[in-house]
C-alpha cells in the first residue's frame, strides 16, 4: 500500500467509488478510537485528546484522518484496525507525504 515503511498514510472519506463516506464524523471517531495509543502509553486524560499518531484533518474539502507509522511500531493491532477500517469500508488510502502539501499536521 506504501512504498516507504515510514510513509504516513491519509484515509480520506471518499469510497473508491468516489461517494463521501458518512457518518460525517468518522473521522473524529475513528480518531477518538485510537486516542490511547500514544507516545508513553495512556495516561489519566488522554482520551480526551488524539494521539499523535492518528488525527482527523480535512484534505481538499475532505475528510481524512493522518496515521503516522510510529503507531504500527507501537500496537500492530491499533494499525491493523486503522487499516482494515479503510479496506473494509471501501476508502481510499493514499501516502500522505504525496498528498498533503504541507506536511506539518
């Protein structure tokens, strides 16, 4: 799916098909879901922050949420969920370096 292992990865809410994937905040559940993986671990509170790791944004009026490698290394399991996520609900996935012009997210 990536062509480097350090390639972040952008879920966009678009199905292949080209429809917008609903609910409309996916993206911020999908988020909410990953919360607890993050750098240290989960602490008191983090749930109520994203983890670094993965993180709603919005590309090109879209919505899309960022996972960064670090959380494959971290939890495989957390990744394959993320992953299989997109598979399952037949969204597309693209390199994020390759998509996002500013890369600081």
């Amino acid at each position: 799916m990536t062509s480097q292992a350090s390639t972040k990865l952008l879920i966009l809410g678009l199905t292949q098909a080209g429809k917008t994937f609903r609910p409309s905040d996916w993206a911020e559940r999908l988020a909410g879901v990953m919360s607890q993986f993050r750098p240290g671990g989960p602490r008191p509170g983090s749930h109520l922050a994203y983890s670094p790791w993965c993180v709603p944004n919005s590309f090109q009026g879209l919505k899309c949420v960022v996972v960064d490698p670090a959380l494959r290394d971290f939890e495989p399991m957390a990744w394959d969920f993320c992953i299989n996520f997109a598979r399952d609900n037949d969204l597309q996935v693209r390199e994020a370096d390759a998509a996002l012009e500013t890369p600081a997210i």
